[in-house]
C-alpha cells in the first residue's frame, strides 16, 4: 500500500475512533451502537442449495421472537424481483409485511457488472437504474444500500481499468445516495474480478466520497487475506470508519458455492470475538447482519451469530 493510500485510509478511521465513546450507544446517545439483521440471502441459498423450505412467516415470526431489528432483502425471494419505486401500492405492501412484525427493512441487495462497464453508456444506465434502487430503499425506509460489482471484464482490457470505472460510478452513486440520507456498502468477493485487499482499497480511495461504504465479511476478508483465520487483521489495516455494513459469518477458509465458506458462528478457524472486539473498537456503528449464505441450517446459523453479537456487547461495553 502505497503512502497516500494508507493515508487516505488510516486517517478517517482515526477520528472516528477518537470521537466515539467505548459505550453500548452510539455518538450523543442517540441509540445502540450495533443492530442485528438478518439477510434473506441465506434462506434463499439454503433452499436451494439444500431443498429447504422457509415459508416468509415462518421466517419473520423467528426474526422477531429471537429479536433481531430488521432484515436485509435479497432480489427474487421469496416471490418475484423488487417492486419498481412508482409501484406505490407495491412498495407500501411490502414495508406493511415487515412493519407487522416489527422489523425494520434496512438495505436491499443489488448487483451487476454495469457498474465498471467499459460503454460509458452502459455504465449511465446503470447509475440511472441505481438511482430508482434507491428511490425503492427511501420508500422502504432503509438506512442504506447494498451493491455487489460481480460479473467478467465487462469490456475493459483489464482490472485497473474497471477499478478506475467502479470507483468513477461509486462516487456518482454515492452521491445519489446521500441526497437521499442514505449511503451505499459494496462487496467484493474472491471469485469476482475484484478480490484482493489492494483491489478493495483502490475502490475506496477512487471513488472518495464519505457515502461510499464496503462491508465487512469475515469469511472473504480472510479467503482475500491467506485464509489465515485472522479477517481481523485486514479490516483494522483497511480502517474499520471504511465498513458501511457487517455480514457476520464464521468459515473454514475454503470455498463453497461459489464463494467463501460460511459457517455458523464457533464453528470456523476465525476469532468472531476479535473480529466483533475490533469493530468496537474502531467505533463501528450500524447493522451487523448474521449472514447465513448456503449454510444448511439458517436459524441455527442465526441464533449463534446472535449470541456472538450479544456476548460481544457484554464484554466490551
């Protein structure tokens, strides 16, 4: 990492590390620091992966029992793809879903390579579908939005040059997202295009906009690192103040389905604790999901993620 990208990305995370306390609630007590979600993601993967079924009631009746504060939607499950933001009824239909059981839908997934496209035309339609993403989110009233660059070059000659086109679409992005109160967290993974920590900080340093976010995701910051069990490591080089949102998951260091391995909580080679105790410390605020993607068992899965957060917060606050 050269000097000014270490300096663009250590010297936020120091000030935000200064300015916030070691309490259980946030900056000027306007809340708790961490909220739980839980993703349908992972009851999407594991009925397919492993010939589930989760009825959506079934799903948020244990959400809200096992007292998690909202959930992140996932496109195409249980029914269908994400209403268009005019489709006003639609929209209300479904925030009233969530709202009877008393859960918050705080981001949405979205994905595709037209981000980076090489057509600066592709990469135009892209910002103008992103922008009625986010206009679905504010109808939603989520806090923010997810996006994942998966995809080939997509006309590019190479990385650097998509890099440079990501960034470039992050920042506008970003921007539409904090006209709207929002902000926006992308994820790489190992079998994208972009998979490497250099890649992750190049993204972030280009694009340069405070509304411009990354996850955080144990089981690819470690496959990304080595696959030496200590994710941790690389989220406190890249600062914790760059982390929009948490997918937390437990893994073993290999692939499956496609992607990292994840594994429930305890269950893995990583240190959750120290990954969670990390977070902390750096003053992460915000929603820390339980990210149950093609784990057979996803109510298992979320209940030892929860009682990871959980023991976290004992300890550290």
């Amino acid at each position: 990492m050269n000097a000014t990208r270490r300096q663009f990305l250590v010297s936020g995370a120091v000030a935000g590390a200064v300015a916030l306390s070691d309490s259980a609630f946030g900056e000027s007590g306007r809340g708790p620091r961490w909220k739980c979600g839980l993703g349908l993601n992972g009851f999407m993967s594991s009925s397919h992966e492993f010939d589930k079924t989760y009825p959506i009631w079934e799903v948020l009746d244990f959400t809200t029992r096992e007292g998690f504060d909202g959930v992140e939607l996932v496109g195409g499950w249980p029914m269908g793809p994400y209403p268009s933001p005019d489709e006003s009824d639609r929209v209300a239909a479904l925030k009233r879903l969530y709202d009877q059981y008393g859960l918050q839908v705080y981001s949405i997934q979205t994905g595709g390579a037209g981000a980076y496209a090489a057509d600066a035309d592709a990469r135009k339609e892209w910002l103008r579908a992103f922008a009625d993403q986010v206009r679905l989110c504010s109808g939603l009233g989520c806090d923010f939005i997810g996006h994942w660059p998966g995809g080939g070059l997509a006309g590019n000659p190479d990385v650097d040059h998509a890099i440079d086109h990501l960034a470039a679409s992050y920042r506008e992005a970003a921007r539409i997202c904090a006209d709207a109160g929002m902000f926006l967290s992308f994820e790489i993974e190992p079998p994208f295009l972009f998979n490497t920590p250099d890649h992750l900080e190049r993204i972030l340093e280009g694009a340069n906009h405070p509304a411009c976010k990354t996850n955080y995701d144990p089981s690819h910051f470690d496959v990304m690192s080595g696959s030496t069990g200590k994710p941790e490591e690389m989220l406190e080089q890249l600062g914790v103040d760059h982390i929009g949102h948490v997918h937390l998951t437990d893994t073993d260091g290999t692939m499956f389905g496609g992607t990292s391995k994840h594994l429930p909580c305890g269950e893995g080679h990583c240190d959750i604790a120290a990954s969670l105790e990390t977070l902390w410390r750096g003053g992460y605020e915000g929603w820390i999901m339980i990210d149950g993607w093609k784990i057979e068992d996803v109510y298992r899965a979320a209940r030892k993620g929860k009682q990871a957060i959980e023991a976290a917060r004992r300890k550290l606050s």
